[in-house]
C-alpha cells in the first residue's frame, strides 16, 4: 500500500492536517487528499471577502503551519521592521489581516508539496473494509482524517427562498435600510459594513450576544481546560458545546462607537422580529451536527456510531473508537471533532486534530 494515509476534505483544516503530517516525516507521496477545490483557502476567501473582513478573530498562532512558533506576530515584525506585532501579541491583541493570513497559506502551501496531494474530486462514502477504509471508490487506505468542514449556510426559517434576502457569507451590497439576523461575529461585521455604506441598519435578535475576544473561553485552549471539558459527562458536555455556540463577537471601540454613533442618529437600532425592509442579511452562520454532512451521516447510519446531540462521539484524541486500533485510524478534524476539542472550528483546533492523528500514523509506520 503506497499511501498510508488520506484527507478526505481539502479545507483549511484539511491543509493543517496535511502540513503537520508533512512536518512530521511523510511524503507528499505518502498522503492522499480529496476536495472540491485545490485552492485550501477557497471558501474561507470567498466569505471572508462578503463579510468584507480585514483583520483575523484569532491571534499570532492563528495560521496553519504545524508549529505555533514562529507566528504571524514574527513575521509581521520582521516584515515591517517594528516590534509593536510582537508587543501587541504578548497581550494577546494581535490580530493579522486577512491579507496576511492568505499570504501565508499560499507560502505554506508551495513549501509542503500540497498540489502533489490534493485530487479534486468529491468523496461521498467512507467505509471501513479489511486493510483499512475505503475512501469512495479512490483507494484503501488504513489512517483517514475527516476534515468536511461546515455542511452549508444557516437560514433562518422560511427566508431562504425570500427574494428579499441574502446570507453575510455569499457576496452582497445594502440597501437603504437593511435587516441583518443574527449577533454573533458575521452579524456585528455586517452591522459595521452595512452602516459604512450609508444604510440604515436594523439589528434583528432575540439575545444579546456574549463579549469574547474568541470564539471561546482562552482557558478551552489549555491543558488544563481541555481536562475538565473531557471529565464531563454526555448531558454536561452537550450542554455545554450548545452554551458556548451561541452568537458572540468581541468587546471593544472598534465594535461599540460605530454602532452607539448610528443608535444617536437613529440609523441603527434592534428588533426581535423582521419588520418588511427592502433587504435581509441572514448572518446566521452554518448548519450545526453531523446530520446535515451526507458524507458523516452515512458513516454514522452505516457503522451505528455513538453519537450524543449534534455530534459524533470521538476519544480525547479527536478518534471514532469502534474504528480505530494497532492497525488504523479513523479521525475527525474541524467542526465535526467539537466533541474532542470545543474550539475544532479554528485553526488551533485542527492542528490539535491533526498532532493526534500524526502520532497515531507515527505509530503504526515504525512497527
């Protein structure tokens, strides 16, 4: 067997899990990645650019190669010959642009061989058979990471076939006076956006959003943290992966000036409920749980996977246990591997993700 190892998703958490087993000895040879697009930022470009987003929610070890050292707090430095990114990092208010993340994708990606990987083509089944898992009809492979990323736009009831409305993340302008649904990080960008246009803007919610630097508690990020998410039962963690899903987006002038300066002049204000205004912006996010991915589903129904709520039931180690042993692996990186790491959705998350499955590919090479 040629490639012990498969992707199956070539996203930005796909491309982590690829740098990080490049990192760690293996050849572009040696792994096989499937996606829709060759391009690992592709979506992430496309929505970062409807949001009309400059700089990043994450800090310095916000990028995707393996190591958190050197982040892009140093090369900002180095590139601008200053010491106020690392200064500003130590604080743990570094924020790089959209620009500069992409540039380092785009590096990252001519360094690690990845074009030599990367197949285009849509993997709809995954299977565990003798020798490993069958990867839609491309191959047998005996390690596989999932990475299939978000499983589509979020929509609120009844206003996807609206004519009126478009969602944040698909590109856009505003009208005169515009309804933006939601309040999380998407929903306050658009606000910003929408109100630098000259529109009058209607914040449409039935919550205030928490005030967080990120999308979760930094205590999440540790070891520490990461013991007691584990400790918890079933019914705790469910209950505690849909508290900390809820809409946030961080506290600051940046955010707040804007918004309190229109509230004055009475070109923003907030409703629960929609009002007939020319647009609505459904900021509204993605599909949550593993039975809106055709692909995680079918695994589920075909292997009878444990699963909890939303999620699939994963090992500390981001693992599906009733499919992995000494002999193979099958992983989750991403938003589908909540269930192991809270904060799977970042880029911090899918090199957790993706140090797990290394260790494990590691493992069964060198026997």
């Amino acid at each position: 067997m040629s490639r012990p190892c498969a992707i199956v998703g070539s996203g930005l958490a796909g491309f982590c899990a690829y740098a990080t087993l490049r990192k760690g000895g293996l050849e572009p040879a040696e792994i096989a990645v499937f996606g829709t697009d060759p391009d690992p930022a592709a979506v992430w470009r496309v929505r970062s650019a409807a949001i009309r987003q400059q700089r990043m929610r994450s800090e310095s070890d916000g990028h995707c190669a393996p190591s958190s050292f050197p982040g892009l707090a140093v090369r900002a430095a180095l590139r601008r010959r200053s010491p106020a990114p690392l200064l500003r990092s130590v604080c743990d208010r570094y924020h790089p642009t959209v620009g500069e993340f992409l540039e380092h994708v785009d590096e990252l990606r001519a360094a690690t061989g990845w074009e030599e990987s990367v197949q285009v083509v849509r993997v709809n089944r995954v299977r565990a058979v003798d020798g490993g898992f069958e990867v839609g009809g491309h191959g047998t492979f005996p390690h596989v990471l999932l990475a299939t990323g978000h499983p589509g736009l979020a929509w609120p009831e009844g206003l996807a076939a609206d004519p009126r409305a478009v969602h944040a993340y698909e590109p856009h302008d505003f009208a005169e006076t515009v309804e933006i649904v939601g309040a999380g990080m998407a929903a306050a960008t658009e606000w910003l956006n929408a109100l630098a246009a000259g529109a009058s803007v209607v914040s449409v919610r039935r919550r205030e959003p928490e005030r967080r630097p990120l999308n979760l508690p930094r205590e999440l990020f540790s070891r520490r943290g990461l013991a007691g998410f584990h400790r918890l039962a079933t019914a705790e963690r469910i209950e505690f992966l849909r508290r900390f899903g809820a809409p946030s987006y961080p506290a600051g002038r940046e955010w707040d000036e804007p918004v309190e300066q229109a509230r004055h002049r009475g070109r923003f204000r907030v409703a629960a409920e929609l009002n007939g205004a020319p647009q609505v912006v459904c900021a509204t996010g993605f599909k949550r749980g593993f039975r809106h991915d055709p692909l995680l589903a079918r695994l589920v129904a075909e292997h009878g996977l444990e699963v909890a709520g939303d999620w699939i039931v994963l090992t500390a180690d981001s693992t599906v246990e009733s499919l992995t042993d000494r002999e193979r692996t099958l992983a989750l990186a991403g938003v589908p591997a909540q269930w192991a790491f809270p904060a799977a959705d970042t880029l911090v998350g899918a090199k957790y993700a993706a140090r797990r499955f290394l260790r494990r590919v590691n493992a069964w090479r060198t026997r």
